[in-house]
C-alpha cells in the first residue's frame, strides 16, 4: 500500500507536466494515425481505350527488367511506359512485326528480349534493341500458326515453350 502511495504522491507533485505528457502522446499517436491511413491508402488506377489500351481484354503482364510493363491482349501487344501506351501489332507487309495480334503469354529473357506466345500464330520475340520482333520456328511444329499456352524460363537460361498441338519444346540458352 506504502508504494501506490508513493506513486500517487510523485504524481500528484508533478500533475501538471503528467498532464502535459499525456496530451502531447495522445496528440501525437492521433496525428501519426490519421496521416498513416492516409498515405497507406490503396490506389488503383483504372486504365481503359481512351487511355491508349488497344483492347480491353487483358490475357497477360510482364514487367520488364527496364520497368516497362507488357500487356497481352486480344488485339495486340501494348507497352506502357508509366505514361503512355505503344502499341505491336501485326502487318502482313513487314516480316519484322509480330507474327499475330491475339497475344497469349509474355516472359523475359536474361539479354532482355521479350518472348511472345500467340494464339494461332506461333512464337516471336521482341528484340529491344534494335525494335523488332523476330519469328522463332520451333523443329517439329505440326503446324507454323501454333498457339503458344506457356512460356518458361529455367536456372540454365533455358526458354521452355508449351504448345497447344506440338507439345513441349526447349530453346537453348547462348549464354
């Protein structure tokens, strides 16, 4: 009893600075939460075709060891580069474009080339360097317009390509 004593006497010598304290931390603990929630806030930003989008149907994502973020679509390949769209896409005149429009998967390489997958138009990959696509023919294709259901990379570099009708392949890595 002669403790809780002491405590309230020590207390009641030092009310007013206890008092102050306590203000100041409940001041405190209220201002830091209210700013918390808001900074902690999710945002999400809707993107829709009157932003840039070539279609609204999104298959894939991948982003890039560059930061660019990769959308498949139904209707092309877009590349956003956290401001603006571009957009690949198909053209039966030009040999170095995406061989189709309806894009399936998406993966990186460890050079930085992305790989592309289609529905019905085989396997490219986008040569960032140079700004091209080039058509990748995988031996024992049943069919040139394959349609590519995964993309894979391995711990060797190794690209692993799952097909709809010719089953699995693996494309060596250079190094």
């Amino acid at each position: 009893m002669k403790g809780i004593k002491k405590i309230f006497n020590v207390f009641k010598a030092n009310y007013f600075f206890c008092a102050s304290l306590l203000v100041l931390l409940l001041f405190v603990s209220t201002s830091y939460s209210q700013t918390r929630g808001v900074n902690d806030a999710i945002r999400i930003k809707y993107f829709t075709l009157e932003d840039g989008l070539s279609q609204a149907s999104i298959i894939d994502l991948l982003q890039d060891s560059s930061g660019f973020v990769w959308i498949a679509t139904q209707d092309g390949l877009n590349r956003f580069d956290g401001s603006n769209f571009k957009h690949f896409k198909y053209s039966q005149s030009d040999s170095t474009t995406i061989s189709g429009n309806f894009i399936n998967k998406l993966l990186e390489d460890h050079k930085g080339n992305i790989w592309v997958g289609t529905n019905g138009n085989g396997l490219n990959y986008y040569d960032p360097k140079f700004d091209l696509f080039h058509r990748v023919k995988l031996e024992g294709f049943l069919n040139e317009n394959e349609t590519i259901s995964d993309l894979a990379i391995d711990d060797n570099k190794n690209i692993w390509v799952a097909s709809r009708l010719s089953g699995l392949y693996t494309k060596r890595s250079k190094r």
